[in-house]
C-alpha cells in the first residue's frame, strides 16, 4: 500500500534497463563459465535439481 513506509518502489529509466540488461548478460555469462569449470555435467545437472528444489521450498514459505 502506499502509506506502508516499509518499502519503496523505483523504476530504472530506459537507460537503466538497458545497462542493467547488458550487465546481466555479462553476469550470466561469467557464472555459466565459472560453472563450466568447475563442475563436472553430472554436478551441473545436480546442482540445478537442488536449486530449482531449494527455490520451489521458498517459494512456499513465502
């Protein structure tokens, strides 16, 4: 609500949106290959399995 002062909503400019864009592109990228090297594709795929599960967990409590 708005009289709740406990949060606040912003809003990026199209300029933000569009660094954010290009710096999330930039992120993903450079944990995919971090990924990549350090985690065999049985460890990905397990890997993956747990967060999506972990996530789902959340997702309930909240």
């Amino acid at each position: 609500a708005p009289e709740d002062r406990r949060a606040y909503i912003v809003r990026l400019t199209d300029r933000g949106g569009k660094l954010f864009g290009d710096i999330f592109v930039r992120h993903a990228k450079y944990v995919t290959d971090l990924l990549d090297s350090a985690l065999s594709d049985e460890e990905i795929v397990q890997l993956s399995a747990l967060l999506r599960k972990l996530g789902l967990s959340l997702k309930e409590k909240l």
